[in-house]
C-alpha cells in the first residue's frame, strides 16, 4: 500500500466513525477487526498486530 493509499484508508476509517457517533465507534472498531482477521488468515500475523496494538496503551 503505497502513502497516499493509506491516507485514503485512514481518511475513511476516521470520517465513518464520525459519521456513525462516538457511541458506535467501539461496536464499528470491534467489527472491522473482526473482518480484518478473518481477511488476514493467518493466526500468528493476528496476534502480532493484537500485541502491537495494545502495547502502551492505557499507560
């Protein structure tokens, strides 16, 4: 995915969740990861990105 690619990406994700409401951004979010892995396919890559993505958080 080339930088302007995910500028697109990113630019979508952020303008549905405005769309949808601060209220359904964690229904949304757990929705589309759950769409992500199953595209993914591959349990060791999920995981990874699983640990990535909550390393630091709530610190």
């Amino acid at each position: 995915m080339t930088d302007a690619e995910l500028d697109v990406v990113y630019t979508r994700l952020c303008k549905t969740m405005t769309q949808l409401g601060e209220a359904s951004a964690p229904l949304f979010l757990a929705r589309f990861v759950l769409l992500a892995i199953e595209k993914i396919g591959d349990a060791d890559v999920s995981l990874g990105l699983i640990d990535a993505a909550g390393d630091g958080v709530g610190e």
